[in-house]
C-alpha cells in the first residue's frame, strides 16, 4: 500500500519558503518581521519532512551524506572557485583593487 503524503508538513515547507520569499522583495515593515520567522519555518519543515520519509526505512547514514556532499558542496566549491577567480581576473584587467580578501 502506497504511504499517504502529509500535506501539512509540505504546507509549512511552502509557508517558510514564501516567507522568505516576501523578505527579499522590500516589503513594508511589518511584513518584514516575517523574514524572522521564513529560514526557521522551513527548516524544521524539511526536517519533518524527512523524518517522515525515514521513519519507514532505514537511513544509511554514510551513503546518506556521501549522497548530499557530491549534489551541494561540490557544486558550491565549484561554483565559488569561478566566482572568485573570474572577479580577480576582472580587477586585473581593469586594474582595480580586488574586492574580496582573505581576512
């Protein structure tokens, strides 16, 4: 039998996801407040999320974060590596002083 999806837990991922959204738009002041309450909203969403997922199965925790290393860090290191290269060769060129540094 097919698991049933618990659409509170995906209407409070949504809530926060929107609420952070609405933060990044310069909304009024008292709309802004929300912003405090978007990151956390969603994170323990997706930690429901998740707990439901795996309360059915077993985790295996190696693979588990072997799996989220290669699909977030990486492409972030890579990523960040161009970024900050590519803005270095900019200053060069333009002989600018380079906008980041390493303190």
């Amino acid at each position: 039998m097919k698991k049933q999806r618990n659409l509170n837990y995906d209407l409070i991922r949504l809530l926060g996801l929107l609420t952070i959204m609405i933060a990044h738009a310069s909304p009024p002041g008292w709309l802004f407040q929300l912003r405090n309450f978007g990151t956390p909203l969603l994170v323990v969403g997706s930690g429901l999320t998740y707990a439901l997922i795996f309360s059915s199965r077993s985790i295996d925790v190696k693979k588990f974060y072997s799996k989220r290393f290669k699909r977030l860090i990486i492409p972030a290191w890579i990523f960040l590596t161009f970024f900050f290269v590519f803005f270095l060769g900019v200053s060069e060129l333009i002989d600018e002083k380079y906008l980041f540094n390493f303190k």
